[in-house]
C-alpha cells in the first residue's frame, strides 16, 4: 500500500475526496531553497476549475505549510502541505459503497481494501488528491528554475482540434501557463467547444497531452531499469487518467527506417547536440542535453450521466447506473499542472541522486 514516490526527494500523499483534507509530505529536499507561497497559490489556480467546461466542484485551495519551511525556506526537514476539502457533497456518492462506476477504481479499491476504504468521490483514488502534488511541484519547479531547467505540459490533441508541439519550451511555457486552456497556438475556444458538445450529449472526452523540458544537463539517468524514461512513466502512471506515453517521436518511429529515424551529431557553440530529437532528449535513458519531449494519452472522463451496465459487487447482480453530482467533462485541461508538478519532483530527485542532495540549494 505505497503512496510514496523517489529515492532522494520522496513525495508521499494523503487524503481522500471528501475527508477534512489532502495533502502532501516533501522529504529530502536540500535546506536552504526558496519557497515562494504565491508561486503555489498559482499552481493550484491552473488546476483548480475555471469554467463550464470543467466540473462545478470548486475548492479555495487555501492550503497550508505545517512543517519544513522557516522565514521562507526549505529546512531540510520534512516539508508538509495541508489543503482542507471544503466543497463537499457526500450524499452524492451513497450508492457507491456496492455499485462499480465504470472504468473507475471502485470494485479494484473494494477488493484491494475489502470495504473499508472511503468511497465518497472516490476517496484516495480521486483527482482532488492531485492538488497535494501541484503544491509540492510548484516548490520543485522554483528550485530547478534556478537551475535554467524549465518545464511545462499543453494539451495537444483534443476533440479533434490540434495543437502545434513544442519546439521552443523555455518560451512557449509561459505562453501555455497564461491561458486558461494551456495551448501553444491560440484553440481554446474550439478546444472548449468540444468538450461542451460533449457534456450537451451526457458524455466526456480524452485527449493527448505533451510535456516538454529544456536546461536539463547531459547524463541524467541510468541504464536499464532506472532510465529516465522508466522513472518519468512510472509517475505520470501514477495519475489516474493516463493510459499511455511515448517519448519523442515515440510509436512512429516504428513506420520509420534507421536513417530517417536517428537524430544526426553536430557541434553548435562547442557543445553536442542533436541535428533532430526524434528521440526525445534520451539515449540510452540517460539524457543526452536536448529537450526532453513526451507525449501522453489521457482517456475520457469515466463520470458520465448516461446509464451504464454495471454490477452491484455486494448483491453480486447486474444493475445500471446513471451518475450524478459534479464531474469534468473532460480533465485534460487540468492534468497537465498535474503531470508538469510531478515531472519537476522527479527531476529533482534524479538531480539530487546524480550530482548530491545541494545541488539545487540557492546560496545563503
């Protein structure tokens, strides 16, 4: 029963939908890094609902840091973030201690934890446990943006509508972090129109998202079992709604043949770097100084209103089930600071394991 993720930074989460709170503990930070309070209150407002395309379900945020941080810094010891629920309506979830939504984790929680778990909003499997890791990656993404290493995740393809991918990520972060819908190109009111039509129609869609990340040096990573790719997939696995990934070109360098598929050497301002990055910033998985760029696929929103044939998993019957309370009709416009957050706890737990503990600490 492990929520925890790391080696040298180790994030662990608590909380269930509709308890008094989630949250987060931050361990093996380095002492000495600047934790800017506003930064995290803007981190959680991208995640936060902002709209009708996003569920009614909307929470201050108004979190608070309990241990680990002192006159503005990291101490070095446990860092702890609390965030109270204060939006909830129980009532709405009754059925679901013995009904199976759909594709959601309410039968797997009633066999893994035989009854005893929380079902309200779906207790510890609920994206409302997600706000603890945004308010610890937006303190990961100060450290590592002292370091020139940015990051940031857009939606890419959604409802039909295509977004252009990153090619300049240190100057299209900011772009995608200043909108509502993070987009490079200027789609949100399609973008939006999609995922309207379909909550008009009782139903929901996914999408495909892409993160980016520029700055990283060349080197980090290992061979084998812990490949950058590896440790970057079993995060973002992590967060319910992702069914899969691909890094650079991913499964279509599968339609390729070698000479189309390598990315070529050169020198440029005498450093290596690649003349393409159809690999996506990683040899080997050890990254070899270029951007790193994944893609991720993100199913449909499983809450849906329409009737579903499902099982009564106490009764051992069938029975249908028409959901209601409030739902995203699409949660890809508010994954991606999710999966940006604990992208940037990665990263500085694989900088932290291949060049020491202070390596992100700002100089007293």
């Amino acid at each position: 029963m492990k929520n925890s993720i790391g080696t040298g930074v180790i994030l662990t989460l608590f909380g269930e939908s509709h308890g008094p709170a989630v949250g987060v503990v931050l361990d093996g930070l380095a002492p000495g890094l600047p934790v800017d309070e506003s930064a995290i209150e803007e981190a959680l407002s991208r995640r936060r609902p902002a709209g009708p395309a996003d569920t009614a379900r909307v929470e201050p945020d108004s979190f608070r840091i309990l241990s680990g941080v002192y006159r503005g810094r990291t101490t070095g010891t446990p860092l702890t973030i609390v965030i109270p629920n204060e939006n909830v309506r129980s009532a709405d979830y009754s059925q679901l201690e013995r009904v199976a939504r759909p594709s959601h984790a309410d039968y797997t929680a009633q066999m893994k934890y035989h009854g005893f778990q929380d079902p309200r909003g779906g207790g510890h499997f609920s994206g409302r446990v997600t706000a603890g890791i945004v308010a610890a990656g937006a303190i990961c993404r100060q450290a590592l943006s002292s370091k020139g290493i940015l990051l940031g995740t857009h939606i890419l393809r959604c409802g039909g509508v295509e977004d252009a991918p990153f090619t300049d990520v240190a100057s299209e972060v900011a772009r995608i972090e200043a909108r509502r819908f993070p987009l490079i190109l200027d789609l949100e009111d399609q973008v939006e129109a999609a995922v309207l039509a379909a909550k008009r129609e009782q139903d929901s869609l996914g999408g495909m998202i892409q993160t980016g990340i520029c700055g990283l040096p060349a080197g980090l990573g290992e061979p084998w079992f812990d490949s950058l790719e590896g440790v970057l997939a079993r995060a973002v696995f992590a967060v319910g709604g992702i069914k899969g990934i691909e890094f650079g070109d991913g499964f279509g360098l599968a339609a390729l043949r070698g000479s189309q598929a390598n990315d070529p050497f050169r020198m440029q301002d005498g450093r290596v770097v690649t003349a393409t990055n159809r690999s996506g910033g990683i040899n080997g998985g050890i990254t070899n100084g270029m951007p790193v760029l994944f893609n991720m696929a993100v199913k449909p929103t499983p809450s849906i209103s329409r009737k579903q044939q499902t099982v009564d998993f106490v009764e051992g019957k069938e029975t249908e089930l028409g959901l209601t309370g409030r739902h995203d009709p699409a949660i890809i416009r508010r994954i991606c600071p999710v999966v940006t957050a604990l992208v940037a706890v990665v990263l500085c737990d694989q900088l932290s394991l291949r060049f020491g503990t202070d390596f992100l600490a700002t100089k007293l």
